[in-house]
C-alpha cells in the first residue's frame, strides 16, 4: 500500500492510499469557465419568469475519486460559501453527474425549503489527456440550482409555491484566461 500527498486548490491537503489494483483513483483539478446568464422563478402554476443576471467566473474544481465509480466534486459555490463538495458518480456518457437535495422544514409554520443542485460535467473534448497534468483542462457541462418554498412558506393571500431555477453553463477557458496549469 503506498501513500501520496495531493495538493488540491484552496490548499487542501488529502492523501490518498491505493491499493495497486487497476487503475489509480482520478484525482485532478481542473478550470472551467462558469456562465450564469439568468434566474428564473415560478409562482403557483404561473409561467416561469426569467431575470437576467449575469456572471461569468473562472472557478477551480477538483475531482477526487473516493471509491470506484464515486467522485467528489469540490470548489463549488453553494449556501453563502466559496468552496463546498457534492457527491457524485459516472453518468451514462461517461462523464460525471452530482446531485445533492436538502430539505428543511419549520415545524410550528409548516414551511418547506427544498434546494436541489444538479451538476452535469465531462472532461473538455480532446483533453483527456492532460487530466491531471494541467489545471488548466475543463469541465464542460451544466448545472440547475432548484429552490422551491412550499404555499406555507408564502405571506401572500393566496399562499403559492415558489421555485426559484438558477441554470450555470461549464465551458472551456476563453483566450483571455488567468489560469495557470
């Protein structure tokens, strides 16, 4: 069994055991270029109205292979922090898919926050080669955000559900990136 310190952005440190068997676990970091162009919100059954809001990032993610066939997908913004995990595993493709679901519920109002984050990644095309070599190689894909406040969570009269959908695009770094591999 043989160790090996791995640095990952933010300045984590994790040390990974393996076992010699197959392959070695993935371990890379990788910069996207993340585009947010707009937030979304349905009130009861109306139709879902859109907002622009705009945000571009370049953001770095590491990917840390737990156990076959699970990842962990860090660097992501999520709840008020900078750098949050999400569990995921392969999708059907071949790339990576995480999806993590939290709920709380106010006993004495009723009022149900459900929040839901879909992440839809792979490796940019033609680049899978430097995965691990080069910090600088994409993950490409989507994500939507999904925020839903039951009718007990609303002061209006009538009381609705409300879902708020965040969309994010993941895209490979422009000619003007600050990445550095």
């Amino acid at each position: 069994m043989m160790r090996f310190p791995m640095m990952l952005g933010g300045g984590a440190v994790l040390s990974l055991v393996l076992c010699g068997c197959g392959d070695p676990p993935l371990v890379a970091s990788f910069t996207s270029r993340i585009v947010q162009l707009e937030t979304c919100r349905t009130v009861g059954e109306g139709t879902e109205g859109c907002v622009g809001s705009e945000q571009i990032a370049e953001r770095r993610l590491d990917i840390v292979e737990a156990e076959t066939g699970l990842f962990w997908l860090y660097g992501l913004p999520r709840d008020g922090v900078a750098n949050r995990a999400i569990l995921g595993s392969r999708d059907n493709a071949g790339g990576f898919l995480f999806v993590d679901e939290r709920e709380q519920t106010n006993a004495a109002s009723g009022c149900v926050l459900t929040t839901r984050v879909t992440v839809s990644l792979a490796v940019e095309e033609g680049r899978a080669a430097d995965v691990g070599v080069n910090a600088c190689v994409a993950l490409v894909g989507r994500s939507v955000d999904t925020i839903t406040s039951s009718a007990a969570c609303d002061q209006n009269v009538p009381p609705q559900q409300v879902v708020q959908t965040i969309r994010r695009r993941f895209e490979a770094l422009g000619p003007d990136t600050t990445c550095e591999p």
